[in-house]
C-alpha cells in the first residue's frame, strides 16, 4: 500500500466526523450545542494568548512528572516482584485490591494529605498510572524466556547484566503496552484532579469556562485534550517503534513462518 | 590454522579427572506427577577429551547435561567439576542448547550475542572484536553480524549459538544436539570446526547427539545411555586414529565396525534393553 493511499485512509474517518459535527451543528441555535464553526473561531483566541503557558504547560508538566514517576515505580516494583516467587505469593491479593480502586477517589483522601498544590495532583496520577506499569511488568518478568534465563546463567552475567540486557530488555514489550495504557490514564487522571482543586491548568479552565457559561470555550478545551492525548500517543508511538523494533520484526518473522 | 594443534600425543592418555559424574539420578517432581528421567549414571571425563553421549530420545540427555551445567539440582548423586562439586554454573563453561533459537537474545544482533558474555568476562575490547570475528567467520556467519536472530534460518541461529560458545574459549564446552538443525554439508564443516577447536583449544567437550555416525566420527569415546530410566549401557572407546577427515575416516573399516556396534546398542537401549546389574 503507497503511503498516499495509507494517510487517506487514516484520516478518513477523523474527516467524515469532523464533516458530520460541523453539518450537524451548522445552523445551531442551542447555548449548550454551538455550531464547530463558532468553536473552532475560538479556538485560537482562546488558548495561544496566554492560556497555553499559563495552563496547558502545567498540566503538561504534572502529568509528565506523575506518569515518569509511575513509570519507573512500576518497572522497579514489578522487576522486583516478578522476579521473586515469594514476593509475588505475599503481593499479589494486595495488589489486586488496590488495583481495583479507582484512582479518581483518591483525589479527595489525597487532598487531605498533600493539600491542593501540585504534590497533590502529580500523585493522584501516579496512584494511577503506576498499576498498568506494574502489572505488565510483573507478567513480562515472569514470562521470560526458560532458556534465555539459563543461558544467561551460563555465561554468568553478572547482576546488573542480567537486569539490563535479559529481565528489562525481555520484560520491554509488556512494559511498553503497560505504559501505553497508563498514558491514557495519567491525561484522564491530569484532568480530574484539576477539576477538583487547582489555580491553573486544562481541566482547570474547561470547569472556569463551564461556570461561566462561555461554552464555546469549553468546546474548545475538550478540543484541546483531544489533540493532547494525540500528539502525546505518536510520541508514544515513535520511542516505542525505536525500542522495541527488535519485537516489531520478531512477531512478523513468526508470523510469515 | 597456524597454532600448532595440541593433538593427542601432547594429551597423556591418563588425563585427570576433569569431570567426574557419581550415581547422578534425577526425578521431577511435577504435581502429581513424578518422573524418573536419569536413574543411576557415573563416568568420568577425562581433561581435553572429547565425550560424546548417545541414547534414544527422552533418555535424559539434555537431564544430564542440565544437572551437569549446574542448571540443575540432582535428586541425589553429584557432579565434580575441577575437583569441586557442581551446585551452579562454573566459570569457564559454555552451553549450546537444544532448543538453539530461544537461547539467543532476539533484542541483540548477531555479534551482539556472541560478544555479550566477553564482555561479562572483561576481555579487552580489542581482543573481544577479535574473538567475535574469528569465531563469526570460522562457522561462516561473517555476513551476518548485525542481523537480528530471527532473520536468520534456524541453521544459521544454530551457527551463531556456536560462535558465542566458541568465542568464549571455555575449558568445558557443553553442546546439547547442537547440529541437528543444520544441513549435511554445513554439519559435516561444524563437526571439523568442533574437532579442530577442540585440538587447538584443548577444552573439553561433552556433546549429545542422536546421529551414530556423528558420535564416532567425533569423539574418542562414546557414551551409550539406556532409555529412561536411564543408565549407562556401554562405554565405547573410539580407537580411531587423531587425524580425522569426514571422507578417510569414515571410509576406514574400524569406523564401519564402530558405527556397526554402537548402532546395536542404541537399537537395545530402544528396546528397553539394560545392562545386567
Ligand atoms: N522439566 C521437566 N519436568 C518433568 N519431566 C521432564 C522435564 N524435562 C524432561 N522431563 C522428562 O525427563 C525425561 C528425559 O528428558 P530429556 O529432555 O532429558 O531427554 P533427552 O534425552 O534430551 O531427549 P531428546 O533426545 O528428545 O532431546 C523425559 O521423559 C521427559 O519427559
Ligand atoms: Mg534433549
């Protein structure tokens, strides 16, 4: 397929809702439903005077700060208990539970806690991220390789060795899907935990828009997140496409054979 | 070749001890179910001697080299490598496993693979680059070296599992079936680059194999498992002369008369034939 043909196809449908919104919305008279016309007009005005530094920079570098932190707890913590039966028999019922609780809740217990400044909202979404990470870690650890594991024995890598070019190198398919999943999570958590109690950021200015009644803006916030969490996920996609190529070419040679 | 070749002249035929395997027996332990893979072996393997061991399939071979590696424990019995008890893998030692492909790191390039465990040795890097290439070009995978493994056929992962043991110059080289996915003529030339290390190198190699006439072309001893669970059915010396070539040896009368017995042999142990004890 030429990449022509590819990128069409690709933004085919993104196009047809656009088309349909815009159709749909054209001739709106209702406050709550603004034609995309008028919201799109906003949309400059709205974000890049100002606001884009003043707002959309700090959720940025929260989540960033919260979802790097999950990111390394996560691997640490499930190298760790992936690699230790014992760990794993004493852990896993406990992780599970904390598992299951939905990170949102933590807002107000956090609030408590570490008051309403950025600690605050940088671990709620660690709280949150972090399970993802863990878990998959935890599985791509212990789904290593039987005698990958033995020939590395043999050859007696050391500790460090081992680590880095067996148990992470290994784990790293898991490690990126669970990573992939605590992205989407880290911009959902970024958001609520802004529109509890802050002074700044996106989900900050979608709820000051909402109160104020000035809904094309609010419009466009969403809008904002949108694109966000999509330049966020080809970021994504690019270091992961680099690191695990190795993987890429490795299920497509099982695949044809 | 311009090393002068350690042939079994320079090698004193009562060799010490460089393993010695005592009432080795292995069990798994599954759930609810036991096997008794290796009941009883003991033999000794001279240093610089080339061993190879054959018995039907499921007779405990990759078992024995396994508890032999140090990969794992024995039920009861011992290993002594060096005049020291084996309870894990011993410095100096190099495996090829059976199951070739899955013993190379996918995320490495070929020579990646071969250099990671010199470079866990602390050879010079210099000296490392050396060894890769040699090894590399001695099973003819020069051309390959920054393939990633699963470009490459299974003979040719073979091959590179190969040339990470070869260039790692152990003392004791384990190879585990290593050629069994090769074709006839890369095989014949791998079983002349194991011949030819083994000389130069003077390491002592214990290889598995199914292929009879493998076993007496390369070893200057078989060892012939019973099937599982297994014993030693016979011990058989390779009175061959040191020179070999595939074509001279295996043309010599001796070697039909050797091929011929352990042949017998292999077809008792399949039978569930053992010795009488
Ligand atoms: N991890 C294990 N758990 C339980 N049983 C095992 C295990 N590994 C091997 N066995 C059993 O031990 C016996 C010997 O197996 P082993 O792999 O050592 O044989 P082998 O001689 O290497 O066979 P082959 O020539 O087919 O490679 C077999 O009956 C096998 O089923
Ligand atoms: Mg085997």
């Amino acid at each position: 397929m030429d990449a022509g043909r590819k990128i069409l196809l690709l933004l085919a449908v993104p196009v047809l809702l656009i088309a349909a919104w815009w159709a749909a919305t054209a001739g709106s008279t209702n406050f709550f439903w603004p034609p995309l016309a008028q919201i799109a007009g906003t949309f400059g005005e709205t974000w890049f005077t100002g606001r884009f530094t003043a707002d959309v920079l700090p959720s940025l570098a929260r989540l960033l700060v919260g979802y790097l932190a999950a990111v390394v707890l996560g691997v640490g913590l499930g190298t760790a208990i992936g690699s230790s039966r014992t760990l794993r028999g004493l852990l896993e019922p406990v992780l599970e539970f904390f598992r299951a609780i939905p990170s949102p809740v933590l807002v107000p217990i956090l609030m408590l806690f570490a008051g309403i400044g950025n600690e605050m909202k940088v671990l709620v979404i660690v709280s949150g991220c972090v399970w993802p990470v863990l878990l998959n870690t935890v599985e791509g650890v212990r789904a290593l390789d039987e005698v990958l594991r033995d020939t590395a024995r043999c050859y007696r890598l050391r500790r460090r060795s081992r680590l880095i070019h067996l148990v992470l190198r290994g784990a790293s398919p898991q490690i990126a899907a669970g990573a992939r999943q605590a992205l989407s999570i880290g911009i959902i958590l970024m958001v609520i935990s802004e529109m509890f109690a802050a002074s700044n950021g996106v989900g900050f200015t979608i709820i000051q828009f909402q109160r104020s009644f000035a809904i094309p803006q609010m419009w466009t916030g969403i809008i904002m997140l949108g694109l966000i969490g999509i330049v966020l996920s080809l970021i994504f996609r690019v270091v992961e496409a680099r690191l695990l190529s190795w993987y890429t070419g490795l299920r497509m040679s099982q695949r044809e054979g | 070749m311009t090393t002068t070749p350690i042939g079994a002249a320079a090698r004193p035929e009562t060799a010490t001890a460089m393993l010695d395997v005592r009432g080795l027996k292995k069990v798994y332990e599954g759930r609810g179910r036991t096997v008794e893979a290796v009941r009883d072996l003991t033999f000794t393997v001279g240093s610089g001697e080339l061993v190879c061991i054959v018995g039907p399939s499921g007779a405990g071979k990759t078992t024995l080299l396994r508890c032999i590696a140090g990969l794992l424990d024995c039920t009861s019995g011992e290993v002594v490598l060096e005049g020291e008890k084996v309870t894990g893998p011993p410095p100096g030692m190099a495996v090829v496993f059976q199951e070739y492909g899955r013993s190379l790191f996918p995320w490495m390039t070929v020579r990646q693979n071969v250099e990671l465990p010199l470079k866990e040795k602390k050879v010079p890097k210099a000296e490392r680059r050396r060894l890769v290439q040699e090894a590399l070009e001695a099973v003819g995978l020069s051309e390959a070296q920054d393939a990633h493994p699963f470009q490459l056929s299974g003979g040719m992962q073979q091959r590179v599992a190969i040339a990470r043991a070869v260039a790692y110059e152990p003392h004791l080289l384990l190879m585990d079936e290593p050629f069994a996915a090769v074709d006839a003529q890369t095989r014949a030339d791998l079983e002349d680059l194991v011949r030819s290390l083994w000389k130069r190198l003077g390491v002592t190699v214990l290889f598995v194999t199914h292929d009879i006439d493998e076993a007496v072309y390369l070893g200057r001893r078989v060892i012939v498992l019973s099937s599982s669970p297994t014993v030693v059915l016979e011990e058989v010396t390779v009175d061959l002369p040191d020179e070999r070539d595939q074509l001279t040896t295996r043309s010599l009368p001796r070697f039909a008369e050797l091929r011929g017995h352990v042949y017998e042999l292999v077809q008792q142990a399949k039978s569930g034939h053992r010795p009488a004890s």
